[in-house]
C-alpha cells in the first residue's frame, strides 16, 4: 500500500512539476509575441485584410448569383403555368409508325413518294382502296 | 391556377442583402484573426525557423480559413485554422527535405542557406527591464532550440497544448489525430522539454 501511495504522490508531483513548466513556457511564449516589431505588424496586418478580401469576394459571387433567382422564379412559374395550361389537353399516345412505312422509304421509289407527299397523305386519310374483288371469285 | 400564384410568392420572397451578414462574419473574422495572429506567427517561426517564410504559412492560412470555413462556427475557426497552418509547416518541411537533398547533390551543403538568427528575430522589449528582456530572451531562445529539437508530431502538440492553450478535443482536430495521440504526445515533449532545458530554466 505505501508503494502505491507513494507512486501515487510521484505521479501528482510530476503533474504537478509538469504544469508549472507548462504555465512558464506559456509566459514566456506571450512575452515574445508582445514585443513583435512594427514592421511584422504591418505584414500580418496585410495578410488578415487579404484574407478577408477573399470573402468580399465570394459574397459578390453570391449576390450576382441571388440577382438571377427572382428571374429563374418566374421562369420556372411560367414553365409551370404553361405546363399545367397544357394539361387539360389530352395527349395521345404517338402512333409508331409501321414497318411497312419504312419499307415504302428503303424502296426505289420512295424519292418519288417523298415529291408527292401530299397526295400519299391524302390516300391514307380517305382510306384504303376498296378490296378488289378476288381474281379467283368468279372462277367455278 | 393557385400552384402558379405559390411558385410566384415563393421567388419573389424579400430576402435579407448579402452584404448584412456579410459584414458581421467579416467583422467576426478579423477580431479572430487579430486574436491568433502573433501566437500563429511565432508557432509558425519556431518550426520553420524563418520569419518571412512563417509570415507566408500564416497568410495562407488565413485566406483558406476565410475561402473554405467562414460559415463555420467561431469556436470551430482555431482549431481548422492551426490544422490548415500545421499542413502547411509539415508541406513546407517536406519541400525544405527535398530542396535539401537537390542542393546537396549539385555539392551545395545544407547549412549554407541555414542562416536563422534567433537573436535578430527575437521580440522587441515592451515596458521590461532589462534584465527582464534579457531573462525572458534568453529564457525563449533555450526554449525554442528544445521545442525545435523535439520530433515533429510532440511539437505540434506542445505548441498548440502550451503556446495556443487549445484543450485535447481542439488540439486533436488541428493535428488530425485522435485525443489519445494528443496525450501521449504531449505528455512525452513535456518530459523532454523539462530534461533538456533542466529544473532551473526560467527561474
């Protein structure tokens, strides 16, 4: 028991010891910075306006940038509004085009068909030429 | 209609000028930095045992602080600041050991540039006697050769722990470690400080 005690006691003088010496250093620390020249003054004093130019700067960045937020807000109302205008109208569903379109298109005569555009269309809207009757109808 | 009439409100909304709390971080921020500068100055010059050179490190730091952590809480700033002045001690020795063995392959010796009078860089006396100032230069001279001497990880700790008086939590966060490292370290640039400058320095 009286070993630990003593160790004990060791432990708390070099505690003890310790921060003194650390409260020393720290005075004489402070002392040295007390007395730092007029020239060296002016430097850091340099260095810390320097410093908070740099953040002059990025609040001028910021307002240019809060400049354009009032106009993306009311771009992005009237995106909304057109959009919400448009929802009324019912969308269909696109139409693939058939296979068979495509054909017409890698045909030989598909330069021809695209001069006359307007009357292919026009076939299609009045509708499929009537069935020919079948060659072989009258036949027996 | 109404959603139109929301999303209008909600980007015309009145906000504050930038430049209100603009004013008041930058008054914060150079109160701060007016606090630490002579302290991170003169970590700046026992490490890198150079005036213009620690003046250089300081500055820097400043202006990362400034560019990267200014929205950061007050009590935050000394701790980042003296992590970002740290790394740039540590860059700026890696650069010196490169520089170093550059010079000594082109046959220039690594002391001809190591011209470091702590004498003319000392601190000007303020209202000392003069066996103060000589006590006290002397007392900071021997203090500096031992901090110098001390390997790099147990000075940053006893700089910061003793000159700056940064608690472990802080001292961690600015040496990038954990607080158990801060102890040790700390604890063992105590013990050799005191053996190395003996019991009556600064008596």
């Amino acid at each position: 028991m009286s070993k630990l005690d003593n160790s004990s006691k060791d432990d708390k003088v070099e505690a003890t010891a310790d921060e003194l010496f650390a409260k020393d250093a720290h005075a004489v620390f402070e002392r040295s910075t007390e007395g730092i020249d007029a020239e060296t003054k002016v430097r850091l004093n340099r260095s810390r306006q320097l410093a908070l130019a740099e953040l002059d700067s990025r609040s001028l960045v910021t307002a240019n940038w809060s400049q354009w937020v009032p106009a993306t807000g009311l771009a992005t109302a009237a995106a909304v509004a057109v959009v919400m205008w448009n929802t009324n109208a019912v969308v269909e569903p696109m139409e693939l085009a058939p296979v068979s379109d495509f054909e017409i298109l890698l045909n030989e005569d598909g330069f021809d068909m695209l001069q006359d555009l307007e009357f292919y269309s026009w076939i299609d809207i009045d509708g499929e030429p009537e069935d020919e009757p079948a060659a072989d109808a009258n036949v027996g | 209609m109404s959603a139109e009439v929301a999303v209008i409100a909600v980007s015309c909304t009145g906000r504050p000028h930038p430049g209100v709390g603009t004013l008041q971080r930058e008054r914060e921020l150079n109160q701060f930095l007016m606090r630490l500068e002579k302290r991170a100055l003169r970590i700046a010059e026992i490490s890198v045992r150079d005036r213009d050179e620690a003046l250089d490190l300081v500055q820097i730091a400043m202006i990362k602080l400034v560019r990267n952590y200014a929205e950061r809480g007050e009590d935050e700033w000394t701790p980042l600041f003296y992590r970002i002045l740290q790394n740039g001690i540590r860059d700026w020795h890696r650069r010196q050991a490169v520089r170093n063995r550059v010079m000594v392959w082109f046959g220039r010796s690594k002391g001809d540039d190591d011209d470091y009078d702590v004498i003319a860089t000392a601190a000007d006396p303020v209202g000392r006697t003069p066996d103060e100032q000589i006590q006290n230069s002397e007392a900071m001279q021997s203090l500096e050769h031992a901090v110098n001497a001390l390997p790099a990880r147990q000075r940053e700790a006893f700089m910061l722990r003793t000159f700056e008086e940064l608690d472990v939590k802080s001292t961690a966060v600015a040496m990038g470690c954990s607080e158990g490292s801060v102890k040790t370290h700390y604890s063992r640039a105590v013990h050799s400080l005191r053996e190395s400058l003996g019991e009556h320095w600064h008596e």
